[in-house]
C-alpha cells in the first residue's frame, strides 16, 4: 500500500491473515533480462508485532528503506517486473538466510538446525530483529519459536517464491537475468569528507559480470553522483543467493543515501525526491536499451 505523506510518522497496522507478502507489478510485456526488487521497503506493520514492540513507531520505521519501491516504481512500465515486500524488515528480513534466529530472543530452546551463530545474528539483526538500526531492542517480551516459524513460512518464505520464479523465467526468456536489488542506506556519524550517494554491492565481483557493475556505476556518476562499489554495503543474502553468474544470474545491489530523498529523523518523503526518482528512471531507461548478450 502507498503510505500518504501526513501518516508517515505512524506505520499501517493490519492483522496478519490480511497482509499480501508482497505486489509484484508485471509489465505489459518484459522487454530485457532485468527483475527489479525491492525487499526492505515494506510498511504494512502487523498489529501483533506493534502490540510486542517496546519501541515508538517511528523508532521502528527508522529501520526501512523508506519508499524505495517507489524511486523504481518506472520499471514495469519500461518493461521490468518489480516485486516489492509489504512488511517491514523488522518484522522480518527476506535479506538474510530464513532461519538466522538469536535464542535469547525466545521463550524456549530453538531446533539445532537453526543458524545462531551468523554474524547477523551476533548484531542483533537475524532474520527476526532483536535491535533496530540504533541498537534499541525491539521487543517487549520474549518471543516464542512459533510466532518466528510462522514469519518465515507466512512472509518469507512467499517472497523469496515469488523472486526465484521472477528470475526462473527470464533466463529462461533471455538466456540470462540480471537481479537488480534495491535498498536504501542510512546517515552514519563516522562517514566523513564526501560519502556516497551510492553503493553498488555485487559480493566484491562474484555475484555480477564487472561489465554490469560498471555500466550501472558509469551511468549514476554521469548524472553527477558520487558512487563507491562494495564499500560499506557489499551485498546481502540476496545478492550473495542469487548472483550465480556461471548459471546465467547476476544480482546486484544498489543502495541509496536516504538524505538524498527523505528527512530520516521524520520518515517523509522530501521534495527533492521527484528529481531522484526521475534519475533512476534514466537509469532504467539506459539499462533496459543495453545489450546484455555480454551476460551469456
């Protein structure tokens, strides 16, 4: 759902059986290898996950990418499909493994096949959250292994249904498929001198053919924007999965300064947004006119 600008301090609150795990906007007729994602950008908050968070909403909204979905929405009318989560990553983090799960989050012993020891894990932010983005805990109560099995089996595991099919069938259409994943980065206080507008992650060259990175890194700075790859955002578990470029799948992650297009304190869309989203129209526009034999 599109969240006005006058409620975007308090996030949509709905019971879970009536949230969609995510929109996937088709276009008429796909026209190059190219799947466009959008896995943090996600603002439908379950009431049940509201009623066991000890933190404000905005607190907890701080954690999105906020209206990311909507700077790429131009992709499915130039020809791309674009899948978007509707619940927040807070709630649950499709970029990361399905079971990356903190015990002591929870009221009772996990299964052994549970990874608690990722690095992830470690920070607080598996693939249920313990922390927001500040270090604040998330929850007022422990949490017991059946509310996150269902997460994973309910949210989860339907979007990551819904990516591989995306990418399934345009390799099988084109030969190749370039995953591009979209996400948004937050202002850090160490980040000094000029930081990025824009980092490109593609798992230090493994998840995508260099030419692709490239030409997407050629193509930001040409609009006069500062881009850096692999630094500090190398890509997640989605770049990592699906970029098999020996199989004829690249993934690449974008990232985008979130002071370029919205005030992060207040969680709104700032005016200079429709220029932000007019440039990566361009850039779609660009990548969906490339040849991407390059790829096979």
């Amino acid at each position: 759902m599109d969240l006005p600008v006058d409620l975007a301090t308090s996030p949509p609150s709905a019971p879970e059986a009536v949230i969609e795990p995510y929109l996937l906007s088709r276009p008429v007729r796909q026209r190059a290898p190219l799947v466009f994602a959008s896995p943090h950008s996600g603002r439908d908050y379950p009431e049940s996950f509201i009623a066991a968070a000890r933190l404000d909403p905005l607190a907890l909204r701080r954690s999105e990418d906020g209206f990311v979905d909507e700077l790429f929405a131009a992709a499915p009318e130039h020809g791309a499909p674009l899948l978007a989560a509707t619940f927040p990553r807070v709630f649950c983090d499709v970029n990361r493994e399905p079971w990356e799960l903190d015990p002591g989050m929870f009221d009772g012993p996990l299964p052994a096949w549970v990874n608690s020891a990722s690095p992830r894990v470690g920070a607080g932010l598996g693939t249920i959250a313990r922390v927001v983005a500040t270090g604040e805990a998330v929850y007022r109560r422990k949490l017991s292994f059946a509310e996150a099995e269902d997460r994973i089996r309910r949210f989860w595991q339907p979007y990551h249904a819904a990516l591989a099919a995306l990418i399934a069938e345009t390799r099988d259409e084109f030969g190749v498929c370039l995953l591009i994943d979209c996400h948004s980065m937050p202002t850090h206080p160490a980040q000094a001198g000029n930081p990025p507008d824009f980092v490109l992650g593609d798992a230090h060259g493994t998840a995508c053919a260099p030419r692709a990175t490239r030409l997407v890194e050629e193509a930001l700075i040409g609009m006069g924007y500062r881009v850096r790859r692999n630094d500090p955002y190398a890509g997640g578990y989605v770049t990592r999965h699906y970029g098999r470029p020996r199989e004829g799948v690249h993934a690449l992650q974008i990232e985008i300064a979130r002071p370029l297009y919205m005030d992060e304190a207040r969680i709104e869309r700032l005016p200079r947004m429709a220029s932000i989203r007019r440039d990566l129209t361009r850039l779609i526009g660009t990548l969906m006119a490339t040849d991407w034999s390059f790829l096979r």
